[in-house]
C-alpha cells in the first residue's frame, strides 16, 4: 500500500508525484497533478469535438422559442486519465533503477527502511510503478458556465471515475449556438492578441478530479485542526496583497548571478490572476507559524535527540501535512486558473535536448509539463458552509487522502491535434448524420482473474425519407482494461426528420483457466454517446472492504462473510475477506444472476491475538464499500446542544476531558461553535475504562466579556440539559422631574450592577440637571430576573450639599424626590 509519509520527486519529471510502497521493496506509486487525455486502440487522441450544422426548417420546427433558431449545435467526447506517459515512465524506472540498486546510498531509501525497519537489499530489484487503491471521487468538466444553454446545454457534469489503475474517466458536453462557434474558433484557429500571437484558452474546458486514495502511515500520529472561520478572516486579510491588476500577456524576470544573466522565464497570464500555489503554500506555512493551523506530530520511532535523517523524514512528513491542507484549502476557498511557464538560458532561447535524446511521444507531451496552476480567489464564500479543517492519523493505519489533479485540455493539445479533433458534421443533408460512440470497460482484469471482455454494438434503421438501411456492427476486443475503442455509424432519420440514435450492445465477460462465465448481457435501444462497460452494466455486484478503526495492537485479524441473498447457492455467491494490517483490503464480486435486487447479507469476525474471537451477526447492505471497524468494549458519547443568540454571543467553545487511571488515558478534546450547533462526540473504549467525563464550555459575548462554566461530571449517552447562551436587555430608568430644581443645581447619581456568579460587573455616575433630567442605565443581564441595582444619591444646591445613604432597588424607574420633603420610598419594595 502506498505510504503517504514516503513522497519524493523524480528530477526531469513535473507534476508527478512518486511514494513508497509500505511494504513491497519493487513497487513505487505515482500520482500525477494534470489529467491527460487517453488515446484510443490506434494510438489517437480519444478527444472529439463536433460542429453540427443543421437543416434550418427542422431547426425552427423543434426550436420552443421561434426567435432564437439554433442552426448549429456543437459535442465534445473525451475521455481523461492519471497515467504517466511512456517517456515518463521510462524516465521514472531508470531512476528507481538507479536508487533501488545502489548499495543503499540512498537517502530515501534508508529513511524509508528506517521508518518500517527494514533490512537493506542485497539482491539487485527491478522497480515497478503503480497507480494507488482510489476510494472514491469524482470528475468535473467545466465548460462555458454561467453564460446560459446558447452556450452550454448540458455535460457529463460531475462523473464516477473507474476507481481502477490510473482512473479514467469519459465526459462530454453539449453547446449552444454561440457556444459552439466559440469552441470551433478555439480549436480550429485558436486564440490570438492584439498583436496576432497566439494564446491559450483554458477556461474553455478544464478536468477536475476530485478523489479520495489510500494510503498508511506507520508508527506516528498527526492531528491538523483549523476553524474555517480562522482561515477565511486570514485570507481575507491578504487578499488585497496578491491581487496582480495587470492586463493579458506575457511578463519576463530575469535571473543574474555575479552579473550574468543565468535564466530567463516568461510567463503568459491572464487578467485578474490573484495568486498562485506556491504564494498559497507560503500562506498555509505563515498560518501554520500564527496558530491559525495547528500541527501535532508524534513520531514513535525517534527517541532523544533527532539524527539528520531523522529531522529530515520529520520535515519531509511535514511537508506531505501541509501539502494536504494547502489542497483542501485551495478546494475550498480558490478557483483554479492555468498559466504557462517557459524558461530560457542565458542566451534567450528555449533550452533544446541533444538529437536522439527524447522520442516523438515524449514531444507531445513536452508543454504539458510547463503548466502552471495559478487560482483565483473565490467571490462568494459562505463561512458556515466551509467545513473545519480536522486531519487524525492514528498509528500504524490506513488513511484517507485527498487527490486533486486538475488541468487545461486546451493546454494539452498540439496545434495538428487540436484541427485534427473538429469534425463538421452537416445534419442538413441526408447524406450526411453520423453517430460516434467511445467504448470502454471499467474493470480490473489483474485482480478479478479476468481473461478478456467482448463489446458488440450494432446499430440498424431504415431512414424513412430515403428508404435507406443505415447500419454497422462492430466488435470490441478488451483484455486489460486500458483499450478506447470507438464506434461510428450514419445515422437515419424518422417520418419527423429526427434522428435515429438508439443501438444495441451486448458485452460478455471470460475468466482465465476456467470455462465457466456468466450469460452475455444485452442493452437494447440505448443512446449513449460514452458507453462505459462496468461491473454494474455487466450485472455483477461489486464491494470494496477496507480496514477502518481497528486496533492492531489486540486484534489479529477481522473476517468479514459475504452472501447474496438473491442466489445463496452459486459458486461466486460467497466469498471470505480475511483483512490484516499488512493487508488491510479485499475485494468482492457477484454476478446477479439476472436478478435486479442488489442487497447482500454480511457478518463480522475478529480473532485477537491472546487467541479468543468473536462474531457478529448478519447484517444486510447494498452499499459499494464496507468499511470494517473492530468490536472491543464499546465507546464513551455524548451529545451537546449549543443554543447562541447571535445578538449578544459572538463564538463559543466545549471542552471535553477524559481521564482513564486504569489504562493510564489522559485525552482532551474540543470544538468552536459560531451558531447554534448540536456536536456528537464520542472516542474509543479500552478494556476495563469508565465511561465517565468531564465537560465544560466558554463563551464570548459581544461586549468583550468571557464566562467560563465549572466542570461537571458525566457519562455515557446521558441526556445533557442544552447549553443556552444568551443575555438580556435590562434598564433602570432615573426620573428628576418633580424635584425642586430652585433649590438644587445638580444630583449625581451612581448606580452600580453587580453580578458576582458571571463575574459581571457595570457602574456608571450619571449627571441629572433641570434641563436634563430623565436619563437611563442599561445593562446585559444574564437571567431574565437578574435587575437589582444599587444606586447612591449626591444632592448639590447652592449653599448645600446632601449625601443620600446606598440603597438597592430592583428594575423599572428611580423617582428622585427632595431629601427635606419626604423619606424615599422603601427601595426593596415591589416595583409596581
């Protein structure tokens, strides 16, 4: 399994990124940042695009809006994966080659045979790259969003990858008239400025993947938490720091060294560019230094003083952390742009290879390593729908990462590439109506023992004006998963003049040594422009069981039983998954046997290593994954209520402290609350622990006061009263009307509130004139009866001066009388 704290680069090599297995000493995995485009069985590119011209009766006749006649449509096909390419991937050997086999000199190596103590080789390895185990995720086109259907019709959208080997992926989209004019001037004549140069376009069409790997981390623990809220204020502050207000074109910086200039690098970019990644990865790091990101990382195999090569894989894990947080932040608060880097020697030229030194496939893909990724800031982001940052990797475990190769496809394609994918297709003629279907299989031969699978499409219709029998039939050979084959048809139409797009497919599966395969699987009248041929087409179920929450330090192995309820008795029915650390994946497959149901029944089984087990019972599922937990003791939980009148409460905090004297546990955790929240928590048991904690919560109020609550005590699943956070408006109103103002020029009046429990106290002296003499004294209470007030009085006439003794009183208003007239009213008194 790919070991996510073993990442390394291959000089010569960009936008890849290359990781030991944890395990195997020959393999390596290889994650690539910018999508290719696949090329089909005759090595083409499988990139269409298609410019429809269409008969103007029909298309008023189906035009809903008769003052917009779309005369022209356009469709782009295309199918994208994550491989390397073959200049890539002989380059990648020959350095593994290199590494592997030389004495362990290596630095790498011998770290990463340090972290799983691992002996050095002594025999020579012959390297093997491989993609990693994927999830789950999906991929994106964008193509001309937001500007409405004369642009874009519809696309492939947001679409399931095969999760298998190097994650391809078919898409398409549809445009609009305008739309469609746009993407045959880009592709037929490309973009060009003022001055007749030629520029790129990668907005017209991009690829995002969006996946989750697998990977392991031995022997260490890291927690990364960041409030979203955090970020964006940073990021917020720096916007206007690296906005670059600059029009479109190219930009030089120069590079000297004692005088010479030593390099040149001209960057294309566009207008409004804000920042790019590595301005990003610096922000994350000023973050990372500034508490607004936390990083704790506990690494169980250095003990005392670090070694180089220990502070070394310490720096190179923290860089994997935070190249992880960069991407989930970019995700979340950036929007991708791609500018065009090309460096030069000192002379000023391209820098050229020696003759014979690079071959006609690595040339196509030459400008596909100058890209560059840059990114916009978002315009709208919503604070309360970016989730918190929150990374816990536990020792010696699978994990999930996040992967987001991204990428241009314009960017990608030579200038005879790019004329080469347009076809014009005149739908206005009879003669003329073609269909073309990319075909592909989403299976994995090598794991599931598959020897081949055949794909027949035939298509057959008589065309109602013309009398004609359009058809074809083709057979599709696929033998290890990777082939692109298309088929292509002229098309007729019917009585209304549409076209006749229906065909039919039947794919059959065989397996190695054995003559036993299930029945063909026909699809009748079926209309798909990318037909991808998966398990789930093919009538199998499929599931993918993974190791979840298991500690390995008590259980030896988890056992996991699968049946298909639907056909109990066949042979692919039932089948055991034994998972181990070393081996924390498994697979299952099962023909449905014609059956539409999909639901199966499963049960789980642990043996521990003191040698006792237990099982549970059988639990029915449909779902593709199954993630297996162990089944020790059980878990402490709880649930709290965070009510916050936003008001009066700007954030609130609950702290949870579980201490367990028995197994010596000392764990504390924490969430931030900035609204009404409900937070269920809950953590592991050991044997023999109580299932008692402690909480308590802060709270800061929007006048700058905190209050912080005692700890109190509870236990597991216990019905915790809601945390109601909120204060009330009270006032005291001080009335001088019916006082004698001849005798007196001025009364002070100080009234204090005093809340010792929330450590709350307000005082104020308040001046009371004939001219002003109504006034008011407000305070934010914490109780809705919480308006006791103390108050003294300070009379000052002109040839005296009388101090009234301290009195309280409870709300509502202070009538002031002349201290000779009559005693003031008993202040305790109600106050109605």
């Amino acid at each position: 399994m790919l070991s996510l704290t073993d990442k390394f680069t291959i000089p010569g090599i960009s936008n890849v990124d290359f990781y030991f297995d944890h395990k195997k000493r020959d393999t390596f995995y290889a994650i690539r940042s910018t999508p290719l485009i696949k090329r089909d069985q005759d090595n083409k590119l499988a990139f269409s695009y298609n410019l429809i011209s269409r008969n103007a009766e029909i298309a008023y006749a189906s035009s809903a809006n008769k003052d917009l006649v779309e005369t022209q449509l356009g469709q782009l096909l295309l199918t994208v994966d994550l491989a390397l390419t073959n200049e890539e991937e002989k380059k990648a050997l020959d350095y593994l080659r290199k590494m592997l086999n030389n004495n362990n000199k290596s630095v790498l190596i011998r770290r990463h045979n340090r972290r799983y103590r691992l002996k050095p080789l002594t025999k020579r390895v012959e390297p093997k790259i491989a993609a990693p185990n994927w999830k789950n995720g999906t991929v994106t086109l964008n193509v001309l969003s937001g500007f409405g259907d004369t642009f874009t019709k519809s696309s492939s959208g947001e679409v399931k990858p095969s999760l298998v080997g190097w994650n391809s992926a078919s898409l398409y989209a549809t445009y609009g008239i305008e739309g469609s004019q746009l993407m045959y001037q880009a592709l037929s004549e490309g973009v060009k400025d003022d001055d007749g140069n030629s520029e790129k376009t990668p907005l017209l069409a991009t690829v995002n993947y969006t996946g989750l790997a697998i990977g392991y981390i031995a022997n260490m623990e890291i927690k990364v938490s960041a409030r979203s809220t955090d970020i964006y204020n940073f990021l917020e502050t720096q916007n206007n720091e690296f906005i670059r207000d600059v029009k479109q074109g190219k930009r030089t910086r120069t590079r000297k060294f004692l005088g010479r200039t030593i390099s040149k690098k001209t960057t294309t970019f566009d207008s409004k560019v804000d920042i790019d990644k590595s301005e990003i990865h610096n922000l994350v790091e000023t973050m990372r230094q500034n508490k607004v990101i936390r990083v704790e990382v506990n690494d169980d195999l250095v003990t005392g003083e670090r070694s180089q090569e220990e502070k070394e894989a310490q720096q190179a894990l923290m860089a994997n952390i935070m190249d992880m947080v960069t991407n989930t932040i970019i995700k979340s608060f950036f929007e991708t742009a791609f500018i065009e880097d090309q460096e030069t020697s000192e002379e000023g030229t391209t820098p050229q290879t020696g003759p014979g030194s690079t071959t006609e496939e690595a040339k196509k893909f030459d400008h596909v390593k100058d890209q560059n990724h840059s990114y916009y800031f978002k315009n709208k982001i919503s604070k309360n729908k970016i989730s918190n940052i929150n990374f816990h990797f536990k020792k010696n475990s699978t994990v999930e990462f996040q992967v987001n190769p991204s990428g241009s496809l314009l960017a990608q394609l030579t200038d005879s590439e790019r004329k080469a994918a347009v076809k014009i297709l005149d739908v206005s003629s009879p003669e003329v109506q073609m269909m073309e279907v990319q075909v592909k299989v989403n299976a994995d031969f090598e794991a599931d023992n598959i020897h081949s699978v055949i794909v027949n499409l035939s298509y057959k219709q008589k065309d109602h004006k013309t009398g004609i029998v359009r058809q074809n039939a083709r057979s599709f050979l696929f033998e290890n998963g990777s082939e692109v084959h298309t088929f292509r048809v002229s098309m007729a139409r019917n009585a209304n003049g549409e076209l006749i797009d229906f065909y039919k497919a039947e794919a059959k599966i065989s397996y190695r040594g054995t003559a036993d395969a299930p029945p063909p699987i026909v699809l009748d009248n079926i209309s798909d422009r990318v037909l991808n041929i998966s398990y789930d087409k093919l009538g199998f179920i499929t599931t993918k069981v993974s190791a979840g929450d298991i500690d390995w330090a008590v259980v030896k192995e988890a056992i996991v039983d699968l049946e298909y309820i639907s056909e109990p008795n066949k042979p692919d029915s039932k089948k055991q998954i034994r998972l181990t650390q070393d081996s924390p994946l498994g697979n299952w497959k099962c023909f449905m046997y014609g059956h539409k149901d999909k639901s199966y029944r499963y049960k789980k089984k642990w043996i521990y290593l003191d040698g006792t087990q237990s099982e549970s019972d059988y639990i029915t599922d449909t779902r593709e994954t199954l993630v297996i937990d162990d089944d020790l003791v059980g878990r402490v939980k709880a649930s709290f209520d965070v009510l916050m009148d936003p008001n009066y409460v700007t954030s609130a905090k609950v702290e949870i402290l579980y201490k367990d004297e028995v197994n010596a546990v000392n764990e504390e955790f924490s969430k931030w609350f900035s609204g009404s929240e409900t937070w269920d928590w809950n953590m592991r048991l050991r044997e023999g622990a109580t299932n008692q904690f402690q909480y308590r919560y802060f709270a800061q109020f929007t006048d700058g006061l905190v209050k912080t609550s005692e700890w109190k005590t509870a236990t597991s699943d216990e019905n915790i009263d809601p945390i109601d956070l909120k204060r009330y408006q009270k006032s005291l109103t001080i009335d001088g009307g019916m006082l004698d103002w001849t005798k007196w020029k001025v009364v002070y009046v100080n009234v204090q509130h005093n809340d010792v429990e929330n450590k709350y106290l307000k005082e104020e002296t308040i001046r009371i004139t004939s001219e002003d003499f109504m006034k008011t004294f407000e305070i934010m209470a914490f109780s809705p009866g919480s308006n006791v007030f103390e108050y003294t009085l300070k009379f000052a006439g002109t040839n005296q001066m009388i101090d009234i003794d301290p009195a309280t009183i409870k709300g509502g208003i202070l009538l002031l009388k002349n201290p000779e007239e009559a005693p003031l009213p008993d202040p305790m008194a109600d106050e109605n």
